[in-house]
C-alpha cells in the first residue's frame, strides 16, 4: 500500500496534496529529530525522551515560527516546572487536594486550547504537566534533573525551530488555519470533559504505579486534543495506528543493526527514514494528531528512552503497542461517559454549529 493510499485511508480530505510547502515542514521535522536524538545520546541525558518529543512536536503541530510561537513554547514550560514543585512539593502529603489542583490546572490549559488564540501554550502545557507529575511521582526521580532537563530541551527545542525555518524557509506564506466559532457552552464541555479525563487518568496511574508506561500515558493524552467525543474515537484510531506501524518499524531497525545499534552512524540513517516516512504521512493528512503525529511520537519516545539491544524488543513493542491499546479503550470509555453527563445540562451541552468543526 502506497503513502498516499494509506493517507487516503485515514484522512478525511478527499484531495491529498503534497506541496513544497509540506515537504519543507518534512525535512525540518527529520532533521530536528535527528539533532535532538543526536545531542541526547551524545550527552546521554536521564530524560532523552524530553529532547526527542519536544523538538518533533513542536514542528509537527506548528508548521510555522515566530516570537508569539517562542514565547507560549518557553513560557509554558518554565510555569510549568514551577507548578510542580509546588504541587509535588507541597501537596503530595494531601492527595485529595492535590487532585483537585491538578484537575484546576488542566482544566484551565483546555480551556486555552478551545479558544484557540493560545492553543501552543495550552497543549504543551497539558504534555509537561501529564509527563512530569507521573515522573516526579516515584522518589527514584531526581527532581533537578527533571526540571532543568524538560527547561533546557524547551530551549533546544524553540532553537531548533528557529534554525530549521531559517534553513528550510516556506516556499510560500502560509495561510492561517480558520477559526472555529464555539459557543460558550461548548468551550465549557470541551475544557471540562477533557481536563475530567486527564485527571482520572492521572489518579489511574497514580493508583496503578504505571511509571514505565509512558507511551500509554501520552496515548491517553494526546487523544484528549480535539476535546470531544467524536474527535477523540477517530483519534484514538489513528493513534494505535501509529504506535503499530512505528513499533514495527522500530523492531525491524533493532533487528537489523542490533549488536551495531549503538553506532550513531549506522543508527540514524534508519532514524531518518522512519522519521521522513511518519512526517510525509503526517502533513498531507492535516489533521494534526493523526497517524503520522502518532508514528513520530512513538519513534520519539522509544529511541528518546534509549531502547538497547540487550532488551526483549519483541516483549517491549508488543508491551507498547498492548498498553496503548488498552489506554485508549479506557480513556474513550471515560470520555463516553463525562460526555453524557455534560450534555444533561445546558450550561456544558456540546452542540456543533459547522459540521466539519
């Protein structure tokens, strides 16, 4: 199956086009990638899956750059180290408190996203805050380390931003993305339904001591990002997808270089090639976290989490790809029910006013 057949499968655009414009946001996407995967293992960094995702993620959902970008990237981060502390620091002796704090903050940064103006800020604010409070949960994890590896790779990650649009500039401008007009009942469902699931997803793997699933913590996530029902099951879909054709790709890579995969020379190549093909699917899909958003995460957060050859690779991509699933099964079900319950009342009934919103 051709790119574009599989493309055609899972977007909903009836004409897929791959313009210069899209093959320029391919190259900065594979060559950040491949810079940050380089400076992580060259440095051999606690939190390499921090310098991986970030720069990825930030050239994936924002095709294009400039101070306002930089701004929300940086400043999300920085509040978000200090809310931490505060919350783990302070709060952790309090778990009901701290829940309720938690479920505040997320609350807040869908409400950001829902309206649009500050969707960067929001969305990387719900990343931070989803991945460190599961590290900083566990005492094995040094706070310091953490707060100023997730500071220094949103760094790293506005700078390798900079540096790919000033290198692989757009052909031509970009046209902005049309704005959805929602009502205040339906910014209200959307920031309350999916800051509900977020929380409950945090107390599941508090509960649970889940602190070696990360992949299924920011499957459980990400699929929160259109913020309704309808979007997070075609999002989910996508995102098993994803994770499937990536753990395959993965394995295939460890399988072939295997006692050599610790050769950046040899290992990056293939890095790229994974990367190029997840990013080329992820552009012309446009539909922001799909299939191809999926796929580089997934790379991301393996290859950031220094996945050796001494491992059982069988064991730890069928563990993936099986948490996955069985994360976004019980977050769609979770999402389901505070669905129903917000459309029982006016005040947080989602109603949609374009069809294709």
């Amino acid at each position: 199956m051709s790119i574009n057949t599989l493309a055609r499968v899972f977007t909903p655009h009836d004409n897929i086009v791959y313009s210069a414009n899209d093959f320029r946001q391919t190259l900065r996407i594979v060559f950040a990638g491949m810079i940050a995967l380089s400076i992580s293992t060259f440095y051999n960094v606690q939190y390499g899956v921090f310098f991986v995702v970030y720069p990825v993620m930030l050239l994936s959902l924002v095709p294009v750059f400039n101070r306002h970008v930089a701004t929300q990237f940086i400043f999300s981060a920085a509040l978000n180290c200090v809310e931490m502390v505060l919350i783990i620091g302070y709060l952790s002796q309090w778990p009901i408190v701290m829940t309720l704090v938690v479920f505040a903050l997320y609350v807040m940064r869908f409400r950001f996203m829902s309206q649009g103006p500050l969707f960067l800020f929001g969305s990387m604010g719900v990343v931070c805050q989803s991945v460190m409070l599961n590290f900083m949960s566990y005492p094995a994890n040094s706070w310091h380390t953490l707060l100023s590896s997730n500071m220094e790779a949103s760094v790293m990650a506005v700078s390798l931003s900079a540096l790919m649009h000033f290198l692989l500039p757009d052909v031509e401008p970009r046209q902005p993305p049309p704005r959805i007009d929602k009502n205040a009942a339906r910014v209200r469902h959307e920031s309350l339904l999916s800051g509900t699931v977020a929380t409950a997803i945090f107390v599941i793997f508090q509960v649970c001591d889940l602190s070696d699933s990360l992949s299924a913590l920011m499957a459980g996530i990400l699929i929160l990002f259109p913020m309704h029902y309808r979007g997070a099951v075609l999002s989910s879909l996508w995102r098993v997808v994803g994770v499937v054709l990536a753990c395959l790709y993965i394995l295939l890579v460890q399988l072939i270089l295997y006692d050599h995969s610790s050769h950046m020379l040899l290992m990056m190549p293939l890095i790229g090639l994974g990367l190029a093909f997840s990013a080329r699917l992820h552009v012309m899909e446009k539909v922001g976290a799909g299939v191809g958003f999926a796929s580089i995460t997934t790379i991301g957060i393996m290859f950031g989490q220094n996945l050796h050859p001494e491992q059982d690779l069988v064991f730890s991509d069928l563990y993936r790809v099986v948490s996955v699933t069985v994360s976004l099964l019980v977050t769609l079900t979770m999402v389901f029910l505070v669905h129903l319950i917000l459309n029982r009342f006016a005040a947080t009934r989602f109603v949609v006013n374009n069809p294709n919103a």
